[in-house]
C-alpha cells in the first residue's frame, strides 16, 4: 500500500470504538471505509454513514452537511466478501467495492450492514397492508360483514311483521266482554309476545357479532390509514425540502460573484449517486486545468497525463445498410447542387397544458422505464429517428473535413462535429416518441446539402435504430444505437449504447466514436435541466490516431465554465499535436501545440503536462435560435423541418405517425389515445409473431456479424456500404 493509503488505514483504525458505540445505542453506524474508484486511483478513503437501512458516503464528514457522493438501500442490496477485508454491495445495477482496515473492522461493518439489512426487509414487509394475503382477508371480511347485514335485515321485517301482529292482538283484547274469548286473546297475545322477543334476542345477536368484528377490523384500518397518512406527510416534507434547497442554491448561485458570467441554466443538483463499476473511468477526482493564452506569449494549458492505449471492443452484431440500387453523382466539393428547397420555420406553438407529473413518476419507480406508458405531455412532436437525424445538423464540419489533407486536422474537425449533436439539447427535456418496430425516417437533402439520410427501428426490445447517411461531398456515416435508461427519483440518466462510424471517401480515414450520457435533473421539484457527462474517444482505424474528449458533469461548488468540453488530438505514438476547448451548447476551438514539457504533480499526485499552443482557432459555434423558439419545443431551424410533410415519402416513414401529427397540431387529448391504440397494436402483433415463432426481419438493413467490418484494421469497406436507396 502507498504511505498515502498507509496513513489513511491507521485513520480508518481509529475510528471503529466510536463507530461501534453509534451503533450500539442508536440504528446508525459511522466509519471510514476505503472505496473503489478506478484503475488509476485505486481505493479512496470515504467516510460511511448507515442509517435507516440507507449505507451512504461522503469525502470529508464534513460533507455530510450538504453533498452526499452516493447512497445504497440495503433492503435490496446483496452483501458479499472477497477476502479478508474487501466488501462487495450489489443493488439496482450498481456495485460498490469496499475495503476495511482491518478484519475486526470488517467484520464489524458486515454485521451492522446485516442486521440494517435484516431490519429494512422487516419494516418493508410491515408496512405493507395491501399485500396478497391482506387482500383476501380484507375481501373476506367485507363477505361476513354482508352476511350480517343480510341477517339484520331479515330479523327486521320479521319483527317489523310480528309487531304488527301484535299490536292488532292488543286492539281486540281491549273490545273483549266475554270473559271465555278474553281468555283466548290473551293467549294469543302470549304467544305473539314471545315470538317477537325471540326475534328481538335474535337480532341483538347479530348487532353484537357485526360491531364485534367491526371494532376488530377497524383498528387494522386504522393503522393502515395512519401509515398512509404518514408516508404522504414524509413525502410532502421530503419535497418541500427539496424545494428549500432548491431555492436556497439558487440564490446563492445568484449572488455568488464568481460565477455570476458563466452560471448555467438552471441551478445544479447535487453530484449524481451513482457510481461506476469496479474497473470504470470515475469523474469523482478529476483535476484537469487549462489556460487560456495571453497576447504576449503562447498559451500554457495543462492536462492530466492519461494511459490511452487500450480502447473499448466493437459489439459482437451490428447492422448494415442492404441498398437495392447505388445512384451516380459526382463530388461537388461544397458547392450548392440546387437552388435550397422553402423549408417551412415555425410549427404550431405548444399548447399550455398543466400535468401531474409526480402522479405519474411515481408509478415508474421499480420498474424498466422503456415499458412505462407515457402521454405525449412528455414528448415533444417528433421520434427518436428524427432526433437521431438531428445529429446532422452541423454537417457542414464534415463537408469541410472531407477537403482536409491533414489527417489532424480532420480529427479535430471531426471531434467538434460529434460534440454539435449536443448543442440542441440545452432547453429540450421533452423525450422523442419511441419508434414503432419497422418505423422509418429518411431525410432527403441533396439538393440543398448533397447528402441522404434513412433511419430504421430494427428492434423493439431492447429499442435500437440504425442509421446510414451518405454524402456526395465526399463522406459516409452509419451507426447502431441502443437507449438505456435510470430512473433515480430526482434525475433520469439517459445511455446510448453502440457505435457512430464516419468514413471519408478520398482518404479512407474511418473514425468510431461513442455517445456520452445524458442526465436529466430535477424530475419531481424544481425547473428541468439536461447534462451530458462522460468521455468520448474518437479513433481513426486506418492512421491509429485519437482523440480523448472529456465532457465535465456541471457542479454548483465548481469555478469551472458550465457544460465544459476539453479534449487532446495525439497522432499513432501518442504524441498530442492539437488541444480542443469550449462547451457543448456554445462553441469548440482547437489550438495546435507547439511544445510540451513536464510540469508538477496535481492534487493526487499525478504528472501533469503542459502545451505550449498558438492562439485558438474557432472549430465550431452554434447557430442562433429560430425566433420563438421557446414556444415551439425550442427546436432547431432543422428540428423545425423534420416532421414536415412531404410526397412521396414510404408509408412506414416517422411524418405519417398519427399520434405525432396530432400532438404538433396541438390535439393532445387526440394524440394520447391515438398512442394508446398504436402501442397496444404494436403488443398485439409481438404476441402473434411469438407465438408463431418468427423473427421480425428490417426493410433497409440486414444484421451481421463484425465480419464485414474487417476494413477497420486491414482497409476500406466493401463497396455496398457507400451505395443508397433510389427513390
């Protein structure tokens, strides 16, 4: 162990005596524990808290004032041990990898996390009165309760009945002169008066037996509704503390004078709770600097010094474009084939309607996100394909790219273009319809830009698209991509799985690169706000060159500029030649380097280095947006066109979705139940096709295996993946 983690071992030893008596007068153990991060960091020490069934950590106890780093519900966690002092938690998907300081250590945490744990599961299944058994014997009660009410009503028309009776009997009794007759009257009116008070005892009985088990039942109803009653107190105070923070965060961003010039849209939430997998790249400690450059002298920006050399596997299957006919063109190089086609600018604005939305959330909460049925309340009026042909609406940086001779330069070109598709996401946090199975979109542009786009839904389970997109000016783009999701109460974490490829025909540069995650914050209070996180590597497959952007997760307590994207271009032996810079939302700029040297060690001790650069060069900025963006979904001047009506488009295509069409024209009570309809159909036909045990085969793309893709390492493609669908 490092003399780092030496001294942090003989911390964490001191700490179990008052650990263990927190946790002998109280539900709450506290402690140091050492915990996973990634390769590079190894263990970090973490201060522990369990409590409630709840195991949470911070980096200092100071910490636990106002930014927990994660939390683990143990109710549904799974305790493991690796060796002598390792833990190993499992729920929902995520891992945490602990270790003690010692085996005594150890072994004390495993046995406050049981009995947490042994006491979580207790209390949940306590406090569910509405479980199956519950049920029937609620169900139960409810059938003797009629029976008795049965029994009451029976014993009171028969004395209703008697008594009638025997008030006749009395009337006569009283007319009698004869005392022969008198004697027999009253006879009857004996016998009258005995039935009527055998009924009478009879019904006392029943009215005793019925507030019996009245009285038993009602006390179990009443702890039910008492429980109730306490959950919704708990979640209204939970919320109205979420809102307390809320507000106090923003005023405080708003008189904060650091960051008064770069604040974001919407104030941040705390750092999100999860944690990647043991082996995963963590953001949790990341120090890297940069600086801009002074007229005087060159800029001096500083990295953290990285091992890029292994790179993430190509998926096993993919999918291909299956053309029928390849259409002749020529390269124009940028010029304008045509004069531009009027595109319309402006759609219907969205109608003001007021939702729910916790009514509605609350019912996701264990289940998988993708089966939930939504109304289009949460959409906005296109589909995923089209959002996913949104990604081209920066295609001019490939265009340029395509006429670059430096294989760098293109990089950068091509780096800035995959950090475009992001710009239009600042303001949308309405979700695309999901595509019907075999729904298309194509996207037809080569008359004003030279290229062509066709979108398929090749899957519903899991939903996955494929995408190929042909230029003739001079580049190819195809990709596969698979949406998952995480629903975490507060924010919903959005993970596109699966490859971009972009190829340049002259060259035969082949760049592969991934998508980074898209967080949504602030799902049940406060206004909703989208970040994107993560890493991006950018390969190209026939020169060895990279690129490593790093997307910087937006933090309140961080001097940082908002939605921050760096980024270094290093050639086949790792040497960085360009250093990239901007936002996502904004712009990126590029500045070649001109030396490098070695500077001091950061934070944690890593080597840091510093580029000397020339001044930066603008790569990419965003386009304004189109007036009245706020009340039409805030989308794009290409967002705008995507769902426009057009002749001649197939009938399977993403513009002739009823529901879609019905919710841009403003009829959402309409579209809802035309959505309804189209996914209940779409269950339907799954259910046929299974039980018939046929497989569902795409129009326009054919899946194989990573065969055909041999040109990443030994050349270029073969000649169908350049060819596309006529008309």
């Amino acid at each position: 162990m490092s003399e780092q983690g030496k001294g942090s071992a003989s911390a964490s030893a001191a700490a179990p005596p008052a650990a263990a008596a927190a946790a002998a007068g109280s539900d709450t153990y506290k402690g140091w524990l050492f915990k996973w991060t990634n390769y590079l960091k190894g263990y970090q020490r973490r201060w522990f808290v369990l409590s409630n069934g709840l195991l949470s950590y911070y980096r200092t106890q100071a910490e636990m004032a106002h930014t927990c780093r994660g939390t683990i519900n143990l109710a549904t966690a799974h305790i493991d041990t690796e060796d002598a002092c390792n833990i190993v938690l499992s729920s929902s998907g995520r891992t945490y990898h602990l270790k003690a300081s010692t085996e005594v250590e150890r072994q004390r945490w495993i046995t406050a996390l049981e009995l947490a744990k042994a006491k979580a599961i207790h209390d949940s299944g306590d406090e569910e009165p509405a479980s199956q058994s519950d049920r029937t014997e609620i169900q139960g009660t409810l059938k003797i309760l009629v029976s008795k009410l049965d029994d009451l009503s029976t014993c009171n028309d028969l004395i209703a009945k008697h008594g009638a009776a025997l008030q006749r009997s009395l009337s006569e009794l009283e007319g009698l002169k004869v005392p022969v007759e008198g004697g027999e009257k009253i006879k009857a009116v004996n016998e009258r008066a005995t039935l009527f008070r055998i009924t009478s005892n009879a019904m006392i009985n029943a009215c005793r037996d019925f507030l019996d088990l009245a009285e038993t039942h009602s006390r179990r109803w009443q702890r039910a509704l008492q429980y109730e009653r306490e959950q919704r107190t708990h979640l209204e105070e939970t919320i109205e503390q979420l809102a307390k923070q809320h507000n106090s965060l923003e005023r405080a961003w708003r008189a904060a004078p650091t960051l008064s010039s770069s604040a974001p849209s919407a104030p941040a939430d705390k750092k999100g709770s999860e944690r990647p997998l043991k082996g995963e790249a963590s953001d949790e400690d990341e120090d890297t600097e940069y600086f801009d450059a002074m007229e005087d002298s060159p800029a001096f920006i500083t990295v953290t010094a990285t091992d890029n050399t292994q790179h993430r596997s190509e998926h096993s299957t993919t999918f291909i474009y299956r053309p029928q006919m390849s259409p002749s063109y020529n390269d124009v190089s940028g010029k304008e084939l045509q004069p531009r086609r009027q595109r319309r600018t402006r759609v219907p604005d969205k109608p003001n309607y007021s939702l729910n939305l916790w009514s509605i959330m609350k019912n996701c909460i264990g289940k998988e996100l993708s089966k939930i049925p939504m109304p289009v309340n949460f959409n906005e009026p296109l589909s995923m394909l089209q959002r996913l042909t949104e990604d081209l609406e920066y295609h001019e940086l490939l265009d340029k790219a395509a006429r670059c001779d430096s294989s760098l330069e293109q990089m950068c070109l091509v780096a800035a273009f995959s950090v475009s598709s992001y710009s239009t996401t600042i303001h949308r946090t309405a979700k695309p319809f999901n595509p019907l199975l075999g729904e298309t979109y194509e996207l037809d542009r080569l008359e004003e830009f030279g290229y062509r786009s066709l979108c398929e839904q090749v899957s519903h389970h899991p939903p996955a698209a494929a995408h190929h997109v042909i230029s003739q000016r001079g580049w190819t783009l195809w990709q596969e991509i698979t949406i998952a999701s995480k629903f975490r109460g507060k924010y919903l974490s959005i993970m596109p799985l699966g490859a971009i490829h972009l190829q340049f025909h002259s060259s035969g540069n082949h760049y592969v690169w991934r998508k980074v995650t898209s967080t949504v914050h602030n799902i049940i209070v406060g206004k909703l706000w989208i970040d994107q996180s993560g890493d991006i590597e950018i390969v190209n497959h026939r020169t060895k060159e990279t690129c490593q952007l790093k997307f910087s997760p937006y933090s309140y307590f961080s001097r940082d500029v908002p939605r921050k994207v760096t980024g270094v271009v290093a050639d086949c032996v790792g040497q960085a030649h360009y250093i990239l810079s901007g936002t996502w939302d904004e712009k990126i700029e590029s500045a070649k380097i001109i030396q490098s040297s070695r500077g001091g060690s950061g934070s944690e001790g890593k080597q840091k280095t510093i580029y000397q650069t020339l001044p930066p060069k603008l790569l990419w900025k965003k386009y304004s947006p189109p007036e009245n963006a706020e009340n039409m979904y805030y989308f794009s001047a290409l967002a705008l066109t995507l769902n426009e009506p057009e002749d001649g488009v197939g009938v399977t295509d993403s513009r002739l979705r009823p529901d879609q069409r019905l919710m841009e024209d403003g009829r959402w009570d309409e579209a809802n139940s035309e959505k309804q309809r189209l996914e209940e159909k779409q269950r339907a036909v799954r259910r046929r096709r299974e039980a018939e045990a046929s497989d569902w085969l795409p129009t326009f793309f054919v899946l194989c295996t990573p065969e055909p893709f041999c040109h990443i390492t030994r050349g270029p493609p073969h000649s169908y993946m350049l060819m596309f669908l006529q008309k």
